[in-house]
C-alpha cells in the first residue's frame, strides 16, 4: 500500500475496545486553523481519521460504502467520523474557536 499511512486511533472517555486503525491517504498540511475574531480560548480537536472521512465523503464525493473501502472500516464508522468532524466545524465556527488537528 504506497502512499497509504496507518493511523491508529485513541478511545476518548469511557471504558470499552480502542477503535479499529485506519488508513489515511492524504496527510492534512495544516495543523490548526484560527478564527478571527476569537471567541473561545479552548480549541476543539479534530482527529485525522475525521479529516479523512470528511475529505472522502464531502471532497471526493465517495459513498459511505467506497469511502469504509479506502479507510478499511464499516460504513457505520464512516458516518460517525463524518458526523462528528461536522459537528467540530460548525461548533468552531459558531463559536468562534480554534481547530487543531491531531495527527498522532
């Protein structure tokens, strides 16, 4: 798989199983976006599989089928990326707050 990159994911809060590793094809080149004017100190965290997904489902244009394919985990998981990234967005927008992405 050249090109490709594993990336393995943490569990944020309660107990349970550590996510499945997804491939991520494109590396982001930023690391954080900032607003202008700020409105909230604290930053919210965009994990890079949700950067992927995104990128997959709203930029490509991939299902939720194809894009499960690419990052080799369910549809389902798809969506919940997709889901939550959005909702980072616009919760950073609204609020006026800076985005960083974590690439670990």
């Amino acid at each position: 798989m050249h090109g490709y990159r594993w990336c393995r994911r943490q569990r944020y809060g309660g107990v349970g199983r550590c996510p499945k590793p997804v491939v991520i094809s494109t590396i982001p080149l930023v690391e954080r976006i900032e607003p202008s004017p700020k409105g909230s100190n604290e930053p919210i965290y965009l994990d890079i599989a949700e950067v992927e997904a995104l990128k997959l489902v709203d930029l490509d244009k991939l299902t939720m089928d194809e894009a499960g394919e690419r990052m080799r985990v369910s549809r389902n998981t798809i969506w919940r990326l997709v889901q939550s990234g959005r909702e980072k967005l616009v919760r950073a927008i609204v609020e006026g707050r800076q985005v960083l992405i974590r690439k670990d």
